[in-house]
C-alpha cells in the first residue's frame, strides 16, 4: 500500500496489530479500511465532543456559573468521570478560550 500511495498508515495499524498479540497478516483492504472507517468516526466523535464541552463551558461562564458547577455540569451531560470533566473545563475555563 505504502509503495502506490506514500501512506504509512496500513503499516502502522499493522504494527499495531502485532503489539497487541494479533496476526496483520489475515487482514484484506476490506478489514483495514473498515478500521480506518470506525478510526475517522471515533476522531469525529471526540472533535464533536470537544466542540460541545467548550460551548457549555462558554455558557456557563457566561451565566456566572462557578468553575465547580460546570464541572458537574460537564460530567453530567457528557457521561464523563468528575476528574476527567475537571480537566476538560479547566482547559477552556483557565485559558480563556471561549468560542468567539
């Protein structure tokens, strides 16, 4: 594949198969690009997600909520652990980067 496109990427999820204990070699160009499929989905998914925390951040900011409330807020809405939705908030709410 690398050889007609100058994409690495076959050879990667290939190396990666083999890390994980899995044979790369039973994998046809259907296999391997269902999987590149559901990899650009889930890179969709964690964009969209991203876009809607700092959205709710920005409103809640907005609003005069304090830092602890939107990070329920965010845990909450987004299924989060509370650790994890504290970092999320805290990386829009320090920063200041509220959408404009």
């Amino acid at each position: 594949m690398h050889a007609f496109t100058n994409d690495s990427r076959y050879e990667k999820i290939a190396e990666n198969l083999q890390e994980n204990g899995k044979e790369s070699e039973g994998i046809n160009m259907c296999i391997m690009l269902d999987m590149l499929e559901e990899s650009g989905i889930e890179k969709g998914r964690r964009e969209e997600m991203s876009h809607g925390i700092c959205v709710l951040v920005e409103t809640c900011h907005e609003f005069g909520a304090s830092i602890s409330d939107t990070i329920s807020r965010v845990a909450a809405n987004f299924e989060l652990p509370v650790k994890e939705a504290e970092l999320e908030v805290k990386k829009y709410w320090e920063a200041g980067t509220v959408l404009k």
